[in-house]
C-alpha cells in the first residue's frame, strides 16, 4: 500500500532530521534552515544508530544524510532507515564526488544527491522538491552519473582504460526504469524544443544553463522540462536523461 505524502507546508513546517558527525555543522546548518518558515529541524544524529532512534521517536518528514558517518556509512544506512519510516524522504548531503556514491545512493533508496557545496536557496527548493515526489541530483553530479552509463551502455573496445572496473554490477532504479520504458519511450511526443531542452539535460546542464544558451527565461525552461517529465512518464530529470542516453539522443 502506496505511502500518504507529508502534509503540505501550509499545514505545518516540515519536521527534518540532519544526520552528520560534525557537530559544527549540524549546528550551522540547522540555524540556516531556521530561517525558511517551511522548516523545523525535530532532531539531530550523529550516525546511523542515533538517526534510527531520532526516526521512531520524531517521525520526520526528511531526512538530511551525510555519507562519511562513523560505523555504518549513510549510504549503507539507507535501508534501515526507509524500512522504520517507509513514508520518509532521504536526501543525501555530503562532500563525495565519486559518482559510484551516487549510482550506489540512488539504488539503496535515496530521493537525492546534493553537496555541501549547494547554496542555501538551492538546498530549499530541494527539499520541497524531493517531499513533492523528485528525484534531485546535484549537476556537476548527474553529469559524472551520466557519463557512467554512457560508459556502461559503450561497447567495451570503446570505454576508456580502466572504465569496466568501476561499472557497478546492478543498476540504479533510475537506469532499471529507463531502459524498461525504453520500447515506448515517448520521445515521438516531444516537440522540436523539447528534444533540445532534453539533449540539454541529459548533458546535464541545470535549467539556467539551459535558459542561457536556449536564450530562453528560466521558468520557460521548468514548464518544458514538467512536459518532457509527463510525456516521457519519467519521475524526474535523472530517468529522463537515462532514458534518453539510451534512446541514442545524445
């Protein structure tokens, strides 16, 4: 039976748990949420186990999950977590960059992606983003992401020296999902401006990339990708652009 979504902002503020061993930035981070009405940070963790009894007793609507915790990794925690708050969000907060993070994130259940690196702004609309049924995936990484599965759907004799030792052996759910829609793809459906802003984010590139070289306003560019998402029956940017790669659009 589907999982209800969390009550709308307009009800109540957001309930977040921030789980990172950093002390300082836990704290930082949640005075910078303190700010957005939209949010209320109910807990904090310092690892995994701590986030599991966080999660039975406050009942967040999202979680905040770095990856380097001691013990169990956050993305190895993600399981557990999903499994004691089947209806709760994870976002994954953290400095890695290596794109088998991500691909091994996204499989294990994470709703996103971002780094530390994200600004504040960003970081919020995420959050609302993620709570509203997306998939978010910071652009320098769905760039790397993608570049692995160009990798993996590239003949061997094409893949770069190395490439096939750091394949992962199962697919993302992202991938899983694209390539069983692949037969009926939808890409017919797109208009002429639709395959370009497609092209532009399977490279990719965020909607203001896109707005800039499409010369085009930004919201423009959210109402296209909204019809791209629908047309394609794809949940989000990342199974768009997969789907595409694999269609050979790109």
């Amino acid at each position: 039976m589907p999982t209800s979504a969390p009550p709308s902002p307009a009800q109540r503020p957001i309930s977040l748990l921030i789980v990172d061993d950093h002390t300082l930035f836990r704290r930082g981070l949640k005075a910078l949420l303190a700010q957005d009405d939209r949010f209320e940070v109910t807990c904090e963790a310092a690892d995994v186990g701590e986030a599991l009894r966080c999660v039975g007793q406050h009942a967040p609507d999202l979680i905040l999950l770095d990856n380097h915790l001691p013990g169990v990794r956050g993305i190895e925690g993600i399981a557990s977590l999903k499994e004691a708050a089947p209806g709760c969000r994870i976002l994954m907060l953290t400095v890695s960059e290596d794109e088998n993070d991500l691909a091994a994130a996204l499989q294990a259940g994470a709703d996103g992606y971002l780094l530390k690196t994200v600004e504040s702004d960003q970081l919020c609309e995420a959050i609302i983003k993620v709570l509203e049924g997306e998939s978010v995936v910071s652009p320098e990484m769905m760039t790397k992401l993608l570049r692995m599965f160009r990798q993996q759907s590239a003949p061997a004799s094409a893949r770069p020296a190395g490439a096939a030792t750091t394949v992962q052996p199962q697919a993302t759910p992202a991938q899983a999902d694209a390539r069983t829609t692949r037969d009926d793809s939808g890409l017919s459906t797109l208009s002429a401006r639709e395959r370009e802003i497609l092209t532009l984010i399977a490279r990719g590139d965020s909607n203001k990339l896109i707005a800039r070289a499409l010369e085009i306003a930004e919201t423009t560019v959210k109402i296209h990708v909204q019809h791209i998402l629908r047309k394609l029956n794809c949940s989000s940017r990342v199974q768009a652009a997969v789907l595409a790669i694999n269609q050979g659009l790109v």
